[in-house]
C-alpha cells in the first residue's frame, strides 16, 4: 500500500472519531508504523489538528489527540490587496 494510501486511511480514522485519535489508536487500527509520520503530513496540510487534550497510549504515556479540520486545506496565510 502507498504512503498516500496510507495518509487517507489514517486521516479517515481521525474523521470516524468523534473524541478524536491518538497516534497510538490509529496504529491499533490500522496495523502500520508509519501512522504518526502520516498525521504529521495530515497536520502540516491543515488536514487535522490537536488541542490541549491527551489521552494515555497503550504503554499508559499521554499522547496528543487529533481532530479533524474539516476536510480542506487550511490556508498559509491571506493576503490582502
């Protein structure tokens, strides 16, 4: 399966979640390593989120949650003309 593949599965884990996903929630979903490398693409793309909400992994260390932003691209910033 490809990255990109992969990224959609996960992001698609993040939006099935009304509470949101831990890295670690995903990983038990889904079966891959590369989770958190494919929600950091998630955040950086404006995709998904976090707040100030942590929840404790399997292993019991808190880990961040993650939302999901709508769906879009978040803008890098508006220009005014």
């Amino acid at each position: 399966m490809s990255w990109v593949a992969v990224r959609e599965r996960v992001y698609r884990c993040i939006v099935a979640a009304p509470a949101g996903c831990t890295c670690d929630e995903v990983e038990q979903l889904l079966g891959h390593q590369t989770v958190s490398a494919r929600i950091r693409e998630l955040v950086q793309g404006g995709r998904v989120e976090y707040g100030d909400r942590c929840r404790p992994t399997r292993t019991g260390v808190p880990a961040r949650v993650y939302y999901d932003c709508g769906g879009l691209p978040l803008p890098a910033q508006v220009v005014l003309f």
